[in-house]
C-alpha cells in the first residue's frame, strides 16, 4: 500500500532538478508488492520521481534519468514461482518415494533450485544488457553518469557484468557494502556465487546511500511504544535472528555475543524472536542494531520511530545522510567485538543529561528516516534530493571521445 501516500502530485521538496523517467515495463512491475518491507526503497523511489513537479518528459531538459528495476523483488519472486512450480512439485513427489536422508532431500533441493536460479539469472542479465545497450537512448550523452539506478543489495548479485554497463551511473542503496565480501552466501539459492564477489560498489563521490524501508503501519506502530524517557524501564533490547536458532548466522559473532553476553543483566532484553519487541523497543533507552548477514539492518531505522537511542554494532557499515546529519548527536557506533558486558557497563554508566539530550535528537531527526513523513521539511526524500541535486551539479557535459565545432560529440 504505497501508491496511495506517495503518487499525488508534490514538489519534489522545492527541487530545481529536472527527472526524465523512463518507462522500463516489466522491469518495475509490481510495485504494490514490491514496495513493502525493507526492499520497498526499489519502489518509492519510481514513485517518487514519477509523480513529482520535477518530472520532466522532455529528456532534452533532464538533469537526471531514473531508471526504474525492480532487481530484488523480482529475483525473491522469481524463486518463490518456482518453489511452487508444477516442475518443483514433481521433483518433491519424486523424491519422497525415494528412500533418502533428510539431509540428501535438502541437498537435492538446494541443487534444483540453485540450477533455477543461474539459469533465470543469466537471461536476467542478457535483457538488462539490452535494457541499457538498446532501450535508455539517453544513456550515452554522458557516459550513463547522469542515470539513477536503485540497488538494495550488490548489483553483482543481480547484473555480474554491471561494472562494464553502468560503471559512472549514481546509484542508490541502503546498503554501502558488499555483504558477499564478508559473508559465505554459497547455501542460499538466491545467492550462490555471492562469498566470490569481492568490490564494494558504493563510491561516496557518486552514489548515494537512502534509509531503508518500514512500512507505514509499523512505523506507527512503534510510534505508539514510544515513551517519555521516565517510562523507559528497559535499559536496551535487541530480539532478532542469530547463531542459536538460524543457520545463516553462524558467522554473525557480534549476535552470538549479545545473546551470550547481556541476557540476563538488569535492563537488558535481548534474544530471538518475541511477539511484543516493538513495545520493548518503546521501553528501552537503547536500541541494539547489530549486523546481519549484510552491514546494515533495519533495526537501525526502526529505533527513530520507537525513540529510543540506535547502537550501532556494525563495524563496515556506511551510514546514509552522513553529509547533512550528524549522527554522533543521536546514536552510538560501537565496535563488534567489545559489544558484549564491556558495552553494557558504558551504557548502563552514562550520564542521564548526555542521555536525555541524545533522545531529543532522536526525536528531532526521526523524521529523515521516515518514508511517510508529513513534514515538507524534514523526509528522506527532501534529504536524497538535496544531495543529488550535488551530484547533478558534478556531472561532465560530455563523455564523447571525440568533438569538433563542426560535428556533434561522438
């Protein structure tokens, strides 16, 4: 349920840019679904510009392009069609006569359905090489540098061959870091050849890191929890995923040591899945934001709404709107490995008047992180466009090789 907040008409918060959309078809199909969740930003961002006075059907005026791919949402769908596929079926059907061990049944299917999965991403990236090549006839008039791309996780995990199609685009993700540099990814179907990639894409000159997604209806739902500093019973809190109860965690020391480490103490409420974690959220004076099996996490985005103090546990991580927001005043950013009692004594010893003045910052730059906000002055949108309104500003006029006055650059 997107459409409906975003799609009105809006000024694209007061911006002098002009947007050239392209109409890409089925790639950004779907964006009822595909603009739920953490992954939403794929979507919001079409949205967005598709509807804004920026907006520009002229491309002869345009300063940016968007492109709009839906790379994530369709690859999960993809699998998810083929999970339940009449040739998936079959082969389950097959198997069960069969006499074999579970962990042979397992691995069968993970063979079935990595095969799948090479195969629909090797045709994905033939059409994304003529999407680019053949269908974006203004990608050439500076080297693509003036064309926006949206990547929720390493385009090389979508589009291997991406550095040689779009190596000057801008592009824009919530997450700065390979999560395949440091994580063994070879288990997930999705991602089969994701622990080779070693590059990180994110170039701060260029790109541009968005928060990520909650939807309306959690974000205000946590906005509920949220108490007044003299309710707030809890210390900290973090419940998630981890080594204990998911497989793909294994390497995530810095939640194994959490939930080693600070369960139990006076004020702490940590440990996997609870069905009231955002009222806890609301009752703690810190929120844990550990890494996952990538640097960043939603957990971070979701403590502006439940108020509480982000406590950033993940060492590579970039942060997004690091150039208009000083993130020291609202968060702490600790190191993975001292995030167990060494952490608990430095947040359980800080001053109430440091703590005090770090909730109010919370509380004021909420809304930077809120995709739904209200406020003509204060949105991730108005703080995206304002910086790439700078990066617009440093695209070269030409990336022709050659030029004279009497022919046009070629």
């Amino acid at each position: 349920g997107g459409e409906e907040t975003v799609v009105g008409l809006h000024d694209c918060h007061g911006s002098g840019l002009r947007v050239y959309v392209y109409e890409t078809g089925e790639w950004s199909k779907g964006s009822v679904v595909c603009g739920v969740g953490q992954w939403g930003v794929e979507v919001w961002w079409h949205l967005y510009f598709k509807s804004g006075t920026c907006r520009t059907h002229n491309p002869h005026d345009a300063d940016l392009f968007f492109v709009p791919v839906y790379a994530m949402c369709h690859l999960s769908q993809a699998l998810q069609n083929y999970e339940t596929s009449q040739e998936n079926i079959e082969a389950e059907t097959r198997e069960t006569a069969m006499s074999l061990t579970d962990a042979e049944r397992k691995k069968r299917r993970h063979d079935r359905e990595t095969a799948f999965m090479e195969t629909w991403r090797h045709e994905r990236e033939g059409n994304f090489r003529r999407l680019v090549r053949e269908q974006l006839p203004f990608f050439n008039r500076s080297g693509g540098a003036d064309h926006m791309f949206v990547f929720v996780d390493h385009p090389a995990f979508f589009f291997p061959s991406y550095r040689e199609l779009i190596p000057a685009s801008i592009l824009l993700s919530p997450d700065g870091v390979c999560p395949g540099c440091h994580f063994e990814y070879s288990e997930v179907p999705a991602y089969p050849h994701a622990h080779k990639i070693r590059d990180q894409f994110y170039s701060p000159w260029r790109d541009v890191l968005v928060p990520s997604h909650t939807d309306m209806h959690r974000w205000h739902m946590l906005k509920t929890f949220n108490r007044p500093y003299e309710r707030r019973d809890l210390l900290l809190t973090w419940h998630g995923r981890h080594a204990g109860i998911h497989p793909f965690y294994s390497n995530v020391t810095v939640r194994s040591t959490i939930i080693s480490e600070l369960d139990g103490l006076d004020g702490s409420h940590v440990g996997g899945f609870v069905s009231n974690y955002l009222e806890l959220k609301g009752r703690s004076i810190f929120c844990l934001s550990p890494r996952g099996t990538s640097a960043w996490t939603n957990h971070l985005f979701e403590s502006f709404a439940a108020g509480c103090i982000p406590v950033i546990l993940s060492d590579a991580q970039e942060l997004p709107l690091t150039e208009l927001l000083n993130w020291p005043s609202f968060s702490i950013k600790w190191p993975e490995a001292k995030a167990g009692k060494e952490l608990y004594e430095f947040l359980y010893a800080l001053d109430e008047g440091v703590i005090r003045r770090m909730l109010e910052a919370v509380a004021h730059n909420a809304c930077w992180f809120d995709y739904h906000s209200r406020d003509p002055k204060c949105s991730p949108f108005l703080a995206v466009m304002r910086l790439l309104e700078r990066r617009a500003a440093g695209v070269p006029h030409t990336h022709a090789r050659f030029w004279n006055p009497k022919e046009s650059a070629v």
